[in-house]
C-alpha cells in the first residue's frame, strides 16, 4: 500500500483510479472502506457500490442492475466491497474470477504499527494516526509491539503523554468522543490508560471508572459544568476543568440537548464574553406569582436569544462543512431542533422578538448544510458506525442486527414528525406516560424527501433503486415491511403491519396481533403529514407555530398513549422515526414543466432526464443533486433556502427539500425507566 498520501484515505482511493475495469472487488476483512469521505468520493468518481453481505438480495440487485446494463453496452462501473476475513469460502465464483481483486488492510495501511492494536481501533481516529505513522515510515522506525503502538496512538491521537500529565480538558473531550459516539478502543490500550494513566489525574476527579461507565461520566460532567458555570457568573472556586477551550465547546449543544449533561440552573442574565454558555443553562419553572413566571419567560428568551446568536454569527471555523463527517449535521441536528421547538413554543409576544434571528440563523444553516450534502450525503447509503442507523434505509439492518431474533419489536413511523417536533411528542408522552424513558439518536431521510420514496426505503430496508416500478405509491409499506423480514428468516406469520392515526379505534386490532405470536410489527401513524398539508395561508414570520398548536391539540386528543402502553405491556422493544421532517416554506411562484410535482410536498420537482432537470435548474437557480440510492431516470430539482413550487407569497409547511429540518429525523427507543422496570 502506497505511504505517499497525505490522508489514509487517500491511500486507499489510489486503488480505485483510474477506472479500467467495469468491476472491481474490494476484499476489506478490517472495514477500511466503512468510512465516510471514502464512499462519498468513491461514488464521486462514477462508481457504484455493493456489499456483499446477504447473497440473495445481492444477486438480485446486481443482475438486474448490472448485468441487463453490461448487456445492453453501458459501461457502468461497480465495486463489489465483502467484509470478511475468509474471502475465498464467501465470495462467489464468477465474481471472485470475472473481477480486478483489490485487497484492503490495516497491516498494509499501518506497516510500522501493531496491526492487532489498530485493528480494534475506530477508524474514525485514522485522520490523526495516519500522518504520523508517515512519519515513523520516513524514519524507518518500527514499533510492532503491543505497548509501543499503544503509546504511540496515545500521543499521535489522543494528545496524551504516557510519560507525562495531562491538561483535564483533553480527558473530557477522549471521554466524550469515546462515549458519545460509541467509539471503539482496542482493550489492551483501554487497560493501559486505567492502569497507567487516569490514576495521574485524580486530582481533577477523574476517576478509571469513567472509561467504561458512560453515565457516570455524564453525571460528573454536569457537576463540573455547574462548578464552571458558578465560577463564571458568580466567582465561585475554579473547577478543574476549563469548559471554555476550543476542543470542548463545539461538543457541549448535543449533550444537553439529548438530556445526557444536566444542565445548570439559570439566575441572571450572561455578560456578551459568556453568552455561549446559554446552551447549558437550565430555566427553574416556579409556581408562584405571575411576575415570577414572566421572570422566568423573559430568561428563556435570553437564553434563547444567546443560542440563536451562535448561529447568525457563525463561520466556516464554527460549523460543519463539506469535510465533516456524517455524525457531526446529526449531532447539530439535535441542538437546532431543540432550538426550533422552543422559539415556536413561546408565548406570541416573546416569539415576536426571536423570530428574527430565528430567520436568520436558519439562513446562516442552509449554505454549510448545502456544501455538507454535496460532499458526504452520498455514503449514507453504505456508511456504518457503532451509533446507530446513519440513514433511515439502514433501520431496518441495525434492528435486524440489534434486537435478538426471538424478541418482539416494534417501529413506529410518524409521517413527516421532523425532529423538532419530536419534542412534542416526547412532551406529550412524559405528560401521561411519566414512567417512560427515551434513547434517543438522529438519522438521515432519504433525499428527496418525499412520502413515497423515503417510507418505502425505511420499510424496505433498502434504497429507492430497488422499487423504482412504485416509486410514486404509497401501499406498499405492508409489502416492503413483510419482504424485509421473512428474507431474514422470520415467519410470515410472525410480521404484521398497521396503519393507524393519533385517534384511532382500530389500536383494537394492534391488541390482537400483540397478544397473538407476533415478532415484527410496523407501525405507519399519520398524524404529523396530516396536519402539515393542512397549516397553509399562515403569516410569513410564524414559522411552524400554528402547526405546532394544532398539533398540541391532536396529541391531547388522541389515544396515542394506549398504544405506547399496549406495546410495551406486551413485552416489545418500541422504536419511534419518520421518513422525512419539515420546514415551513414560501411559495415563489414556479411551476416546473414536464415534471412531477407531488401534490403536497412543494420543495422538490422530479425530471425523468438530466438534460431537462438541469436546464431548469439552471435557468431558474436551482439546485439538481441526486445520489446513485435512486433510479437512473428520477433526477430531483431542489428550490433553496425555504422557498416552495408554489404561488409567490403562498405559504406553508412542507417537505420534499434539503433543509436540516427537512432530512434529518429522529430514531428513539422507548422503554420503560429503570426505576419502572425495577419495581415490576
């Protein structure tokens, strides 16, 4: 493997250009190619990728894709990527001898290192290591042995001294990276940091416990934040850890807006050096006098206000951007939507003063969210963490993968639920379920983010490629449901779909199969996209407010509560995600030629051909982007910003589009909390 690249990917790219052979065959027992910027740039470059996983979904993709496409001339380029360590038993004849073999490895990427310690190392820690193993490479250095390597990736990645101390700072942060993102650490150096070197810091309170006990670390966490946050407003003692510094603040928002870091009570109002720290900041709601309680309104806003601020005045050193990888806009995802939520839930003449900045930061989003998509959203199709589902196509594999074979497990989709209005919902359900408890993770929609196409990929477990022929329909949910898992050697008999709404009598017969042998239950609830399509002809600057009242009202209404008890009563691991979000958008007054238009879904129009799609694009100042997860004639055309294909000036809340509201949703486990469980 060439050692003359700046980047390990780089490296590995150098096998696949330039491009000869129609069909290449990635033999990758160490996952090199489960990476981000590989399969983003990899599909850049007009390749098409496969895994070889399950040999009978693969075949039928592939000989329906790509044979009929060889045969009729066209000289579509595919790499076939297998994960596995015994190629020669796994990899089927034809491909094994028709193909150009490209063999993938850390020993070969890492020559001067341990390979078995790198091996169990995250990859997501590559960027650092490698450069400077291309040192070691240059100085003709080897350090093959366990604990060498152990060090080496200790100071080169981690920033921390074997042989010395460590500022705290650089503890919280590997703590955070390595708890939050489910990050792996090969064992032998998990046991050497505990051995040798967290007893250097207790006196920050550190304590080794930390690096396998991920709740208790967040709970020490808050502690320190609230000693911090005492410090700075108030001259209380310093605490040891410095939550000011670069690498820590970009990673404060998600963690208190997940509820994982508490947040510190709110007394005053923040001088303009501290106002970053309103993200952590709680608001104590009292029950007392009326001018209490606006007390407490008016320090909401502040916050609120403060939060905003971040992003209306944000740059390219303070976002993501094209070169991030896919957690980071889902991690942002998480702090935006808390951010959505509570501007449209102010009362009307505070949310008069924010709306403003509301505009405005959502504005500063579009452009760096834009330029992430073009680079990156591509390898959500392939990509895969130890998180969770990167994209709502991979649910059904990570379930598959996650929940045991003879459990009961259910997902609840809600049509169009955005990730803002998770809130609501998870507001509701605490309200009359207060024993419940939330996992709560993000995942990609697919793009476009229209009902048809990102529902059926979420039933179907696969991308919309493989339904072309019903791309447009929406009754094939049951259909995708019951393919995926019978394909996966659960009976037939043992997987039910049902299609209810917020209000519905017919939770009567979700008893009945609950209590009957079912495994599997897909669960289709409408209510979110139903009252999307019917907030229309609001003001302009009230964002999603009246969706959100008439949303409040429905959930109120509804039965929706019996349901989340009937399944967990029953024993079932539950899931609640949506296909797609939304954003409230105003019509600019196109109506696309020769296109399809959904009825309901104003952000995106769909050419059968590229020439037509980009020449309107073009002449309109459009957007085209389409990645290879969708059928080779479905050519999407995006209006940016919030703008709709509708009458100028019309407005609405609606989805189809691009927009972080719009593709990024949410994938929550409920269950019953600990204290519950204990107790029955």
């Amino acid at each position: 493997m060439t050692t003359s690249r700046h980047t390990w990917q780089e490296a590995i790219l150098a096998h696949f250009t330039p491009k000869h052979e129609r069909l290449l065959l990635a033999v990758d027992p160490d996952n090199l190619l489960r990476d981000d910027t590989l399969l983003a740039e990899i599909q850049n470059r007009n390749y098409d990728v496969l895994e070889l996983a399950d040999e009978v979904t693969f075949r039928d993709l592939f000989e329906r894709t790509y044979r009929s496409r060889w045969d009729d001339g066209d000289a579509a380029h595919v790499i076939v990527v297998v994960h596995t360590t015994d190629a020669a038993r796994h990899i089927p004849y034809d491909l094994w001898m028709k193909s150009k073999r490209v063999e993938l490895s850390v020993s070969a990427l890492f020559p001067n290192l341990n390979a078995i310690v790198v091996r169990d190392l995250d990859n997501a820690y590559y960027a650092d290591l490698y450069p400077a193993h291309q040192q070691l490479v240059a100085s003709h250095e080897m350090l093959r042995g366990e604990r060498s390597t152990i060090e080496f990736i200790l100071r080169s990645v981690f920033g921390l001294d074997p042989l010395g101390a460590a500022d705290p700072e650089r503890w919280v942060e590997f703590l955070i990276h390595k708890h939050y993102s489910a990050r792996q650490l090969p064992p032998a150096l998990e046991t050497y940091v505990v051995e040798h070197l967290l007893p250097r810091v207790r006196e920050a309170a550190l304590r080794p416990e930390f690096l396998a006990d991920g709740p208790a670390f967040y709970a020490w966490l808050g502690e320190q934040w609230t000693l911090y946050i005492g410090h700075a407003l108030a001259d209380g003692p310093k605490p040891p850890v410095d939550f000011a510094v670069a690498r820590l603040r970009p990673l404060l928002g998600y963690l208190f807006a997940e509820g994982l870091v508490a947040r510190a009570p709110a007394r005053s109002t923040l001088p303009a050096e501290w106002e970053w720290l309103a993200v952590g900041l709680a608001l104590p709601r009292r029950n007392g006098k009326s001018s209490e309680l606006r007390e407490d309104r008016l320090q909401e806003l502040y916050n609120l206000q403060a939060r905003l601020a971040h992003y209306v005045h944000a740059n390219a050193s303070t976002l993501p951007g094209g070169s991030t990888d896919l957690r980071d806009w889902l991690n942002l995802g998480a702090d935006w939507a808390e951010i959505v939520y509570l501007a449209n839930s102010l009362p009307a003449e505070l949310y008069g003063e924010v709306y403003p900045n509301l505009f405005a930061a959502r504005q500063a989003l579009e452009g760096p969210f834009w330029e992430f998509i073009q680079a990156r959203y591509s390898a959500v199709d392939y990509y895969e963490d130890n998180r969770g589902p990167i994209g709502v196509t991979a649910i059904n594999r990570w379930l598959q993968q996650n929940v045991a074979p003879d459990a009961r497990q259910a997902l609840i989709c809600f049509d169009g639920m955005a990730l803002d209005q998770w809130h609501l919902m998870r507001s509701y359900l605490a309200s009359v379920l207060p024993d419940l408890a939330f996992e709560e993770n993000r995942a990609y929609a697919v793009a476009p983010t229209l009902t048809p196409v990102s529902r059926q990929a979420l039933f179907a477990g696969r991308p919309p490629a493989a339904f072309a022929g019903t791309l447009d329909r929406t009754d094939q949910n049951a259909l995708r449901w019951e393919a995926f898992w019978v394909n996966h050697n659960v009976p037939r008999h043992r997987v039910a779909f049902a299609a209810l709404s917020a209000n519905d009598q017919r939770f009567q017969t979700v008893q009945a199969t609950v209590e009957g042998r079912n495994r599997r239950l897909g669960i289709l609830i409408n209510l979110f996209d139903d009252v999307m399509h019917q907030t229309k002809e609001m003001p302009v600057t009230a964002d999603k407010r009246v969706y959100y009242a008439t949303l409040r009202s429905h959930l109120q209404n509804g039965r929706l509560e019996r349901l989340f008890e009937l399944l967990l009563g029953n024993g079932y691991r539950v899931f609640v995600t949506a296909d797609h979000g939304n954003i409230a958008g105003t019509g600019v007054g196109l109506t696309p030629p020769k296109a399809l238009v959904d009825t309901y879904a104003r952000r995106v129009a769909v050419f059968d051909s590229r020439g037509l799609a980009e020449e309107y694009a073009q002449t309109h100042a459009l957007r085209v982007f389409r990645t290879k997860a969708l059928p080779p004639d479905v050519w999407p055309v995006y209006i940016p910003g919030a703008g709709m294909f509708a009458a100028k000036g019309a407005t609405q809340v609606s989805h189809g589009g691009l927009s972080l509201e719009e593709l990024v949703v949410p994938f929550v486990e409920v269950k019953r909390s600990t204290a519950k469980e204990a107790s029955s």
